[in-house]
C-alpha cells in the first residue's frame, strides 16, 4: 500500500480504515458491486485522475477486495468474495449520508 497514512492498532476498525479509509477506494468497490467496470468505466463514472485510479485498484487488488479478470482480451475489475463482504458497509454508509 502507498498511502502513509497507517493507524497499524489491532482494533479491528483501525485494521479495516488501513484497507478502506480512503473515499476513492469506497466509491470503487460502491461501483463494483453492480458488476465488473473497465478501468476507463471507472474513471469515466468517478471523474479520478488516472494515476489516483491505477494506485486504487492496485492496494484494492493487493488487499483481496478486488481482482482483475480478462475476457476476450478485455480487462475488467470485479469484486472477490471478500469485496462482496463490504455490501453492509456501504449499505450503512449511505444510510448514515442520507441522513446529513
């Protein structure tokens, strides 16, 4: 991961904002949940900058909450098994936005 921002505690919500802490990495896996997005859908939807998207999926990648799949010689990005466990999260997280 290259984010220097590390809270490195057992708890196991420090362990989760290490992973997940980040608002672009949250959006992410918000759009990945309804299916698999090509790296241009991604930048294209989220309105990131390219190099801020590729360092993105990378940690998301590295961490297990995403993988990259190819078919027919087109890249994708899609949620693991791992990924698909953040659905309440993020569920929770819009709940609480609506409410602001």
């Amino acid at each position: 991961m290259s984010r220097t921002r590390r809270y490195q505690l057992q708890c196991p919500i420090a362990r989760a904002l290490d992973v997940l802490g980040d608002r672009w990495s949250l959006l992410i896996l918000r759009d990945l949940h309804a299916g698999p997005a090509r790296f241009q859908e991604l930048e294209t939807g989220l309105g990131i900058a390219t190099n801020l998207l590729s360092t993105r999926l990378n940690e998301l990648t590295d961490t297990g909450l995403i993988e990259k799949s190819t078919d027919a010689g087109r890249s994708a990005y899609q949620l693991t098994e791992l990924g698909r466990h953040t659905d309440r999260m993020l569920w929770e997280l819009a709940q609480f936005g609506a409410r602001l």
